[in-house]
C-alpha cells in the first residue's frame, strides 16, 4: 500500500508544524530536523515549574515538556494543535514526553489521567478538546486509563491571551467542580493541559480536585515563563 501512501502525499503534501517543510513519508506533524531541535525542559526547569504552585495548591509533582517562548517556531505547534485541526500533534508530542518522563518515574503511583475541560462553546467551536489528545499520547505509553467527564466548568470565562498575571488569576477563580467526585475521591490523578503560563487555571482545577479528596500531579506540553 505503500504507493496510495506516496501518491496521497503527492495530490495533498503534508507540512510540518514548525517550518513549514513538506513532510517526508516517514514523518509525523513534525520533520526531523525541527523535533531534534524541539526546546525541551530540563530536570531543573521542571522544579521551577512545580515551584510555581507552592503555596496555592499541593500537587505531588508538575512538569512540561518543552518552552513556548516569544517569537518562537516552536509555538506554531501549539497553534496548528489548536486552531488547525491537527490534534494528532498532540498524541505525538505527549507519546514523546511520556516516553521521556516514565524513565524518570513521573507516573509513579498515578491512577487516572484527567484533561483539562473546554467550555462547551469552545469544544463546539473547534470540534474537539486537545488536552483529550494530549491525554491520549500519556495513556499510549503508561498504560494509564483516561478519565474524562468528572471535571465541569461552572462557568465560561473570558480568554487568557491578553490579561495580566493578576487578572489571569481573577478571570479562573472559581469556574471547576468536580461533578462526579466517586470516580476520582482517593485516587491519584493526572490533570492535563496545553500550555502553562502563571499556572492559574490548571490551578483552580487542581483546587476542586483536592478538595474532592484528590492527589494531583500536573503535565503540560508547553510552559512559558514569560509571566
């Protein structure tokens, strides 16, 4: 079947997330190059990450798998994972990172993998939710199971994208509730999204698990540290 293969990519090319480049039939969203080149977090970095919550949440442990930084090709993969269509880029890019993390026993222990919900209006919008597919990718290679539906937003908030630290953190005050806490009481829970910026909405989710009786430990793909 290989020719279908190479004549589909001839009619309708497939281009990678961060360049641009045509993809060859080996490659995957990303080209070799651009993945090898991928700004990855490091162990020290992931402190600072978990740092970010002390204080506000307990979270047992946190970490992102690479910088989305200002002005950066890398952050078209965020856009393309979002906006695009191509939640794929997702499953890829956490299959990648759990590869890396499992060595390092970041899922010790965990039971439960939990995406971030979307307000209704914005799944309806874009189709789908992509911290489902980032979930996925984690599930694919720990074995985890994927919990989605116990986690509701009370209320739909206005976007992130051009508020302050302060207003942020206003914004996501109180819009998650654990609505089905059995599932989840006791247990200890992934809890996963896209991008972490001040860490104000996964905190506010992490908040509503703990008082459910969760232990939470964090992922994201992308962290900025721009705030």
């Amino acid at each position: 079947m290989k020719w279908i293969s190479d004549l589909i990519d001839f009619i309708l090319p497939r281009h990678c997330a961060v360049c641009g480049e045509v993809l060859s039939r080996s490659e995957q969203e990303i080209c070799l190059n651009c993945l090898l080149a991928l700004p990855l977090i490091d162990d020290a970095h992931c402190t600072e990450i978990e740092k970010l919550f002390w204080g506000i949440v307990p979270v047992e442990r946190a970490a992102s798998y690479f910088y989305y930084r200002k002005g950066s090709p890398y952050n078209n993969l965020l856009h393309h994972l979002k906006y695009k269509n191509r939640p794929q880029i997702g499953v890829m890019l956490a299959k990648n990172a759990a590869t890396e993390l499992l060595t390092k026993g970041f899922f010790n222990g965990v039971e439960l993998i939990l995406p971030l919900p979307l307000s209704k209006k914005k799944e309806r919008s874009r189709g789908y939710n992509q911290c489902d597919y980032i979930a996925e990718g984690l599930s694919q290679v720990t074995g985890i199971p994927v919990v989605r539906g116990c986690i509701t937003r009370t209320k739909a908030n206005e976007t992130q994208t051009h508020k302050n630290r302060q207003e942020r953190w206003k914004n996501v005050e109180g819009i998650f509730a654990v609505s089905n806490p059995d599932a989840v009481c006791g247990k200890h829970v992934l809890l996963i999204d896209d991008v972490l910026t001040t860490g104000a909405t996964i905190s506010d989710c992490a908040r509503a698990l703990v008082r459910a009786g969760c232990r939470v430990t964090i992922f994201t793909l992308a962290y900025s540290h721009s705030f």
